[in-house]
C-alpha cells in the first residue's frame, strides 16, 4: 500500500496514466472511435469487392448482348416489353 502511495504521488506516473485516459476516451481520434473505424473500412472492403465482381459480370452481359443481335432482341423484348409493329403484346401478372 505504501508503494502505491509513493506512485501516486510521482508526476511520471500520474501524466503517463492521464496522457493514456485522454488517449483511450476523451480525443477525438481515440481509440474506440479508431476501433469503430476499422470495422468500418473492412465493411466498406467486403462491399467494394461485390460490386467490382457485379461489375464485371454485368461488363460481360453487355459485350454479350451487344455482339449478337438475336440476343439484343430477346433482351429487350423480355425484359423492356418491346415489340415489333404488326406484333401485339399481352403481359400475364401472376398474382
């Protein structure tokens, strides 16, 4: 007990504790916001790498569709509803 008492009462030890109580909650880059950041980042990773494949699988659908006009076709009539003139169009909802 006395030993704490004589730490305690060192300008060392008490600025080394109150430099690392600043450091861990009271700066505005501490270590908890530090910690929520990270996680963060790796979110942010994992997301940027679903879109970069997302984007090249749409990159080859679209070289895809437009190398061969059958598909074209199909893909706008599908999916635009587009039709030829002399052709009539009816769209069954399944409910």
């Amino acid at each position: 007990m006395n030993k704490l008492i004589k730490y305690s009462s060192n300008f060392y030890v008490l600025a080394t504790l109150l430099f690392l109580f600043w450091i861990t909650f009271i700066d505005s880059n501490n270590l908890v916001n530090h910690f929520r950041l990270s996680q963060k980042l790796n979110q942010l990773k994992d997301q940027k790498e679903f879109y970069l494949e997302k984007k090249e699988r749409i990159t080859a659908e679209r070289e895809e569709l437009l190398s061969n006009p059958e598909l074209l076709e199909k893909f706008a009539r599908e999916r635009y509803l587009m039709k030829k003139q002399t052709e009539d169009l009816y769209v069954v909802v399944e409910k």
